[in-house]
C-alpha cells in the first residue's frame, strides 16, 4: 500500500481524534463523526478495508466510533512503523 496514502489518512484521523477526546461540544462531535464518516467513505479502498476488516459500517456509527477512529489511528501508526 501507498505509503502516502496511509499517512495523509493517519494525519487526518489522528488530528480529528485529538480534538474528539476532548471536545465538550456535542456539536462539535458531531460534525467530526460526519466528516471522517464522509472521508471513510471517499478513502482508498484499499486502506479501509485493511482498517475495517471488510465491516461497511465502520466509522458511521455513533456508539463504536471514538473506540473505532483510536484503532484505526493505531494502526496506521503500526503500518508507518513497520515501513521505516
């Protein structure tokens, strides 16, 4: 997998996961649970899959997303690591 690919994901996912966990805005959550939903969506394939394990859903929904957007951020961090 494009190296590039992966780290312009992880940069985005790992910025939005940083403001998530501490926001006190319901509002403001909510707008970042939809765009990273809509960038899952427009994302490589490839790369979603690996970070999905094949589950469509994933990223779109309210209750596993925080727990969701940490292990992708996770692994990609493994998958930048494993390439140096």
């Amino acid at each position: 997998m494009d190296r590039a690919v992966i780290e312009q994901a992880y940069a985005f996912f790992h910025q939005k996961l940083k403001v998530y966990e501490h926001s006190t805005s319901e509002r403001e959550m909510d707008h970042i649970e939809d765009t990273i939903a809509a960038y899952a969506d427009a994302m490589s394939p490839a790369l979603f899959r690996e970070l999905s394990g094949g589950r469509s859903a994933f990223l779109h929904e309210h209750a596993v997303f925080q727990a969701e957007l940490k292990g992708a951020v996770e692994e990609m961090e493994a998958m930048l690591g494993a390439e140096d």
